[in-house]
C-alpha cells in the first residue's frame, strides 16, 4: 500500500477543497508575476509618468534613460521661463559690477545715502547714521568700537543712480539704504531683520533698495538673485526677496524652492 500511495499526484492526495484553493492561489502569483514582469518591462522604456496639477504648479515622476524616477517641480509658466533662459544674469552682473566700483567685497554691505556701513551690523549702528542724516548733522558712529571697528565717520561714496531700482518703503524719502547681499549668506540672512527694524522704526522717513553681490562659493545665489529679478519683473520683487530669504534658513534654495515660492506669491 505504501509504494502506491508514493506513486499518485500531489492532486490525487489532496481533498477536492485542498485542490481548489491551491489552484486559487497558484493562478493569484501568476497573475502578479505576469503583472510585474508588464510593468518592469514598461518603467525601462520610459513609458511610465505620474503626475499631479493644480492650477498653479506641477509636480511629476518621470523615469530617466537609467529608469530611475525624477522629480520635476514646475513653476508657473511665465516666471520659470524667465529663470530658465537666464534672462537676468547681466542684471545680476551688473549690480556685482557696481558693488565693486564702489568698494564692496564682501557681503552684506549696506549704504545710507552714500556712508558704507558693512557687515551684519545691529539696529543701534544704523540708527547712529539715520539720526545724523535726519537731524543734519555731521555723521559720526559712536557704538562702531563695540562691533571691532573704528569709532567715527563711515566712508561716504557717491552713490550712482540706479538701474531698474525697486524701493520698499517712501520712494520721496530723504534717507535711502541700498544694500548689496546675498541670499545665501548667512550673515546677509541675520542682517534683515535689522532692515526690517529699520523699516518699522522711521516709516515713510526711510526707502531701502536691494543690490545683488552673489558670492561664487554660494552655489545656489546666483540663481537666487535671478529669480528675485523674476519675480520684481511681475511686481513682486520683495515678496520674493523674503521668501528666499525664508529658504535659505531651512536651506532650500534651489530650482525646487523658486518655483514653490512663485507660486505661493501668485506669479504667472
């Protein structure tokens, strides 16, 4: 009896209900093996995208040549064709050019009607220089030998006019801060809040400008500074101007970040 039971299939052992849900799950796995095998084939030709819209923005998966997936964050349409074809570079140049004319080397490098003030300096230096200018007086820093600097008068340039200036705050006003930075210095990131003390404290007393002086070990300022151009293009120069400085903090500049923030600013 034994050699005969050895001779039968693995069928012919099992119960009919055995049977059945073998053969149920053998035909699930091959099923899913043909699928995978469908899929695979797909993704290596490149065939396969995912992607989601909303009236803004994009985000899409795509497989490259490797067949490894991409992410691709697209910005609205008007703004990311301006970053992309680089069409503020030479603006960006430009203000690079004239920061060193007038004696910038590093940044940020901030001047009130003509005196240089730099560094990331606090809120008390800059008062000193707006108060003398307000009150007519000669300008003279007393606090400058607390920060390890000469107490004094601050070196005064002739400020040329500006090209495509943008001001924030009193376009009429008699005190104007033109400031050369980058967006992804970090001592520029801890100077603004100081301009944005200066703002609130003198209103419509004060006008404040912002110059590019991208520095080439920041990899993602010049970048910055163009979409900055881009977005000013719209009228919406200062709205970016914070929102790069907000990703500079979190550290995310980058294509990813502009198009982000265009589109939470509205831009076209």
């Amino acid at each position: 009896m034994e050699e005969q039971q050895e001779q039968k299939g693995i069928f012919e052992i099992l119960s009919p209900q055995q049977t059945f849900i073998v053969g149920i799950v053998g035909g699930v796995l091959g099923l899913c093996t043909i699928g995978f095998f469908m899929l695979l084939s797909l993704m290596f030709k490149g065939d396969i995208s995912i992607s989601g819209t909303d009236d803004k923005s994009s985000v899409t998966v795509v497989t490259t040549d490797s067949g490894k997936p991409t992410n691709i964050v697209e910005g609205p349409p008007t703004f990311s064709a301006c970053l992309d074809s680089g069409k503020y570079a030479q603006t960006v140049a430009q203000d690079q050019q004239l920061g060193g004319s007038l004696g910038v080397n590093g940044t940020p490098s901030t001047f009130i009607n003509g005196y240089n003030i730099s560094g990331a300096l606090p809120f008390v230096v800059l008062k000193d220089v707006i108060d003398d200018l307000l009150a007519g007086k000669k300008v003279f820093i007393d606090d400058f030998a607390l920060y390890g600097m000469e107490s004094g008068t601050p070196t005064k340039v002739t400020m040329p006019e500006l090209p495509n200036v943008a001001w924030r705050g009193n376009e009429q006003a008699s005190v104007s801060i033109v400031e050369f930075s980058d967006f992804e210095c970090p001592y520029c990131n801890k100077f603004e809040p100081t301009i944005k003390q200066v703002l609130d404290t003198y209103g419509d007393k004060v006008r404040f400008t912002y110059r590019h002086f991208p520095l080439s070990f920041h990899p993602n300022a010049e970048k910055a500074a163009e979409a900055y151009e881009c977005a000013k293009e719209q009228g919406k120069g200062f709205e970016m101007h914070d929102k790069l400085f907000d990703l500079a903090r979190s550290s995310s500049l980058g294509t990813a970040g502009y198009a982000n923030a265009a589109t939470g600013l509205g831009l076209n």
